[in-house]
C-alpha cells in the first residue's frame, strides 16, 4: 500500500508539472504597448518596433493600451498599415477609465483586429482638424473629409464593425462613451482592466493577412514593451512648447556666442539646442510664414545692438517674434499649439537678453583696452632723463626707452605713448 501510494502521488506530481507546463505553452505572452499623447512620428515608430518585436518573439498578440486626443494623419496612416499588415493578432484597448481615442485613435480602433475599451471612456470626433491655422477652404475640406471617410469605412467593413457610425464620426464629429460604442458595434469589447480583457479575449477567433486565428490569452504572461529612452525624449521634444523653447535657446545661444567669442558653451549648448528644436518641428506642422517671422525678429535685435535706434528695432523685433510665435505651429488643435503664457514670457526674456546680455558683451568688445601692450597706447608718462629723441620714461610705475616724435623733451616733463615699437615706445611732448 505504501508502494502504491507513492507512485500514486508521483504520478499525480508528474502530470500536474506536465499540466502546468502545457498550459503555460498554450497561453504564452502577450506584449503590451502603451501609447499616452498625441499621435506623432515617434509613436508610430514605437508601435511599429512593437508590432515586430512581437512578431519575432511568438507573441499570441500585441495590446495597444492607448489614450490620444488624435495627431499627425500620416502618423496615423504608418499605425494603420503597420496594423493591417501585422502577422500577429492586434488589440487596441483604450484604457485607463477616464481615457478617449479622438480623431486619429478612431482610425487606429478600426483598424485593429480586436477594439475594446474600459469603462469611463469614449471614442469618436474624427472630423479631419485644418493645418493652415485658418479655416479650410470648401473644396478642399471636401476633398480631405471624403478621403477620410473612405479610409474609415475601408477599415471598419474589413473588420465587421459600424461603417455608418465611423462615417459620422468623421462628417459630424460623432463621439460615443463605452456602453454606447458597445452597442453600436464600434467596438468588440467592453472591460475592466487588462487581466479581464485577457480572459474575454480566449477563444476569439481573427482574421490576419495571413489567415485566420484563434487568440490563447486566457493565463497569458503580460509582457510591456515600453518607450526606449531614445524614443521617450523624442516623444518628449516632439511637443509644440518643448521645440519652441529649443529653438528660441538655440538661436540665442549662438547669437551670444558670435557676439562674444570664446564662451564656447553658450555655442555648443545652442547648436545642441537648435539641432533638436530642427528635428522636434520636423515633426509638427510647421508655418514657415511664423517661422521666417521669428528669424526677422532676431535680425532685428541684433541690429540693435550693433547700431542703437533708442529702441525702435527692439519694439519691432518685440512685435515680429510674438506675431510669428502665434503662427509657428499651423494647427488649430490644440495638442499642437504653443501656450500663450509661454509666448509671452519667452518674447519678454529675450528681448532682455538682447537688450542687456548681448548689449553688455558689444559694449565690452568696443571698450578701449587697457591692459598689455595695446593698453600703453594714450597713456600719460614723465621722461625720466631728457628725450633727444630718446630716453627713459616712466610710464605706470614701469620704466620704457622711448623715442619723441615731437622734437626735445626735457626731464620731468609729461608725455603721451602714440604707438609701440617692440620693446620701444613712441611718445609726444603732454601738452600742459
């Protein structure tokens, strides 16, 4: 009996390991992405890294945990293709409660295999967003509209979704809570948290490129692929305000430096500086009208400077960077706008770097030098021994030999140094 026992129970230990271990092979991992902001260049690069990180290490899918207020349309269009041509299953969750997929996140919903959302949140408002800083002309917000509401019906017919509602929520700007867009086949699935989204998604059956395929999520090991740092400060400078401070940085650090060489930081942090505000705008869309406004303006200040106009170039240089400050970023949405209260501050400290700082150092530069040889030049001495033409002379509290240009000089009288000679001074009789 003992001997049975025990084989009883190591039987019963073999096969719950060899439980376990199928079990674990079966429901694999999952990778999860977490997009937080605007849609940009550098997101869609994240995704895209994701999506084949994902593809590479058998992941049963890819979760895209997303909360956008909507972003650049060609970023938007990489997401979606990247997603529609995925050789693995993918699942966009928007998430936490409180969370939206507005504008380019609608697109990004329909085009996902599996669209799911957690309670308090809300999907909608697609309407294409004008990127000339005025209103749209008709034909062409025509044109951009239809293009879009193609694209959105495309996408939500090929995964079995509401095209009517995403037709609306391009033309009318529709948006729906969770419940609703439930209801309305927006989306598939409606759930708490991450680990209930991985038990409803078991047995859910999807359609690839590929072929179609059953999801094995139910126990699945959640794996987060998270922004490298690389890619989390580009996202950062990616913002309207962070770019518009690189840039106003940058342009004065060279400025400072090319108005007082030798400080050699202020040029290697402003070329840092510009460098990045150049890669940060190359992301947004930019109004070169605003953006020559500015550069106009720092013409100005400079100016100034060089040659004072009791500060009528300083007013204009004032008016023409605040004026292309408002018109740098060519959007009205307002993830891709600059703050105000930032303009502000930005135009008013820089006009007093200008102003003072810049000035100071030119100043400075202009001033007589009076150190070294160059300093003797206009000094004022007493000859020493009688010039006829030369002699000594004291000059500072330093004896020289020098030469009279202006005929005999007697002992104790003043000179004047005109020019230095090597070791040798000019001088001319002080006249009393």
């Amino acid at each position: 009996m003992r001997r049975l026992l025990a084989s009883l129970v190591l039987l019963v230990g073999i096969w719950l390991v060899f439980y376990h271990l199928a079990r674990a092979q079966t429901a694999g991992h999952v990778d999860v992405l977490t997009v937080k902001g605007p849609i940009n260049p550098v997101v869609a690069g994240y995704i895209d890294r994701g999506i084949k990180e994902a593809e590479r290490d058998g992941a049963v899918c890819v979760i895209i945990e997303m909360d956008t207020p909507g972003g650049l349309m060609d970023a938007m269009r990489d997401i979606v293709q990247d997603i529609v041509s995925a050789r693995v299953p993918v699942v966009v969750y928007v998430s936490p409660p409180g969370a939206r997929a507005a504008s380019a996140g609608v697109f990004i919903a329909m085009a996902s295999h599996v669209s799911a959302m957690a309670p308090n949140t809300n999907i909608g408002a697609a309407h294409p967003v004008d990127t000339s800083g005025g209103e749209i002309p008709a034909t062409m917000n025509q044109k951009v509209t239809n293009d879009a509401v193609a694209s959105v019906r495309s996408l939500a017919e090929r995964r079995g979704r509401n095209a009517d509602w995403a037709e609306k929520a391009v033309r009318e700007s529709i948006s729906s809570p969770e419940r609703e867009a439930l209801e309305q086949r927006v989306v598939d699935l409606v759930t708490d948290n991450l680990t209930t989204l991985l038990v409803e998604l078991e047995g859910r059956s999807v359609t690839l490129a590929s072929g179609a395929v059953t999801l094995h999520t139910k126990g699945a090991a959640v794996n987060r692929i998270a922004m490298t740092p690389v890619e989390s400060f580009l996202d950062l400078i990616s913002n309207p305000n962070i770019a518009y401070i690189l840039m106003v940085l940058g342009v004065n650090g060279l400025i400072f430096e090319l108005s007082n060489p030798g400080a050699i930081l202020p040029g290697v942090v402003g070329g840092i500086c510009l460098l990045l505000a150049f890669y940060a705008l190359g992301t947004l869309p930019i109004n070169y009208a605003g953006l020559a406004l500015i550069i106009f303006a720092f013409v100005l200040f400079i100016v100034e400077v060089k040659a004072p106009t009791h500060g009528l170039l300083t007013t204009g240089g004032i008016i023409a960077m605040f004026l292309g400050s408002l018109l740098l970023i060519s959007s009205t949405a307002p993830y891709f706008t600059i703050s105000r209260e930032l303009i502000a501050a930005v135009v008013g400290l820089t006009a007093a770097f200008f102003v003072f700082v810049v000035g100071a150092a030119l100043r400075a530069q202009r001033r007589r030098v009076t150190t070294g040889r160059e300093g003797l030049v206009g000094q004022v001495g007493v000859a020493k021994a009688a010039l006829a033409p030369s002699g000594p002379i004291l000059v500072d509290g330093e004896l020289w030999e020098a030469t009279s240009l202006s005929g005999r000089i007697e002992p104790g009288q003043r000179v004047r140094v005109v020019e230095v000679d090597g070791l040798r001074l000019k001088v001319k009789a002080q006249e009393q």
